[in-house]
C-alpha cells in the first residue's frame, strides 16, 4: 500500500483526509507543521505528498523548493488559490498536479492515482533497460538518467518529458502533445512546458544555450536530437 504525507494547517482537513484516503487503501500520516516536512520525509517515507500551499511560516511553495532539493518524491498541491499566476508558480516549481479547494475527495484520490500511475508505469510495462544516446543514459524502469556515469537528479515531470523525447529522436513534438502527456493540470500552459524543457537543458547539456539533446524547432515545439 502506497504512503501518503497529508500538510495542512487545518487539523479538521487534515483528518478528513485522513479517514477518505484511509478507507480507500491508503496508509496516511497527517502533519499541520511546514517545519516538520522534511523530517517526516525522511522518517516516514512517503509515496507522494499532498501540500497546503497557505501554510503559516514557509508557504507550501518555499517547501516544494526544498523537497526538491532533495529528490524527486511526488507533490500535489492543495490550496484556497485559484490564480493562474499560482498555479503556473506551483507546477513550474515541480509540483506533479494542483487542486483548489473547496474539493471532492473523489477527485483528489483519482489525482492522487493518475500521478502514482504514471510514475509507476515503467514496473508496469516491459520496457527496454536503457536508452543510450551519447554520453546521456535512460534507465526506465528506475527511472533514471545518468551522464557519463553521474546521475542527475530530475524531477518527475523532467523526467517523463526526456523520456518522450527520447522515444523518438528526431521526431517534433508540438507543445501541445507534450502538454497532452503530462496530463490535466498542464493543458494550456506552455510556459511552465517551457521551464521544464529550460530546467532540463540545463541539467542535461554541456551549453545549454547551444542544446544538443533538446532542440527547438521554432514556432513548432521540440524534438530529441542526439545521436543513439
């Protein structure tokens, strides 16, 4: 059964949670404390969490920050905020989805399920160990991407969007299509596509500014350009 960390400074929610997610096969831990997420990560291990953003003291965005930092672990967003400015902010950060309150909890376990599907789908399905493409190695069913042996640390969406790419050199990918893959949340917002792609770069490329991996294709979208 999958862990999930539930962050909110409403005890009541966080119970509410709780008893929903629980009864639905979940083993929950529930926190009201922003200061006690990265202890409760290391301690509890979760799954995926999911993240008040109108936390007092550090906001729900400042902790998503720190999270990442320290590796990939899946991240909903939960808040009051119905902006775009915010949600744009939360999935450029590298949060895996976002939902507004008021919410069903329907709706948040099928979110939660989509985001734990998708990054459980390579133990899923038979796939090739390794996609090599110079000195750039894939390893999808762990999920991984090294460079000339060091691995690099990517997020989930990073990754699921080098591993499309990858797939298929050579192949352009409307922003749109790429968007359609990374599901619900990020339909309509190219921008943050473009963040992730710019973060990726920089990740991946020796000179990001003369990219040899993830290539523009101006007025169009992206495709995977080195060599396997």
């Amino acid at each position: 059964m999958e862990k999930l960390l539930v962050v909110d400074d409403e005890i009541k929610i966080v119970e509410m949670i709780e008893q929903y997610l629980q009864s639905e096969g979940f083993i929950t831990l529930g926190i009201t404390k922003s200061e006690e997420v990265l202890e409760k990560i290391d301690s509890f291990s979760p799954d995926l969490i999911i993240l008040d953003v109108l936390m007092p003291g550090k906001n729900g965005f400042e902790i998503l920050k720190e999270i990442r930092k320290k590796g990939e672990l899946p991240v909903i967003l939960l808040t009051a905020k119905s902006e775009e400015v915010d949600k744009v902010l939360g999935l450029e950060i590298g949060a895996d989805d976002y939902i507004t309150k008021p919410f069903s909890l329907r709706e948040l376990v099928a979110r939660i399920r989509v985001v734990l599907r998708r990054l459980k789908k390579g133990e899923k399905e038979v796939q090739e160990p390794a996609l090599v493409y110079n000195h750039l190695t894939l390893y999808t069913e762990r999920m991984e991407v090294e460079k000339e042996g060091k691995k690099i640390a990517l997020t989930p969406t990073e990754y699921k969007l080098l591993e499309i790419l990858a797939r298929h050199p050579k192949r352009v990918f409307t922003r749109m299509q790429l968007l359609e893959t990374l599901g619900e949340a990020y339909m309509g917002y190219e921008r943050v596509l473009d963040t992730h792609i710019s973060n990726l770069r920089r990740k991946i490329e020796e000179d990001p500014s003369h990219p040899r991996y993830i290539l523009t294709v101006y007025g169009v979208g992206y495709k995977f350009g080195g060599d396997g």
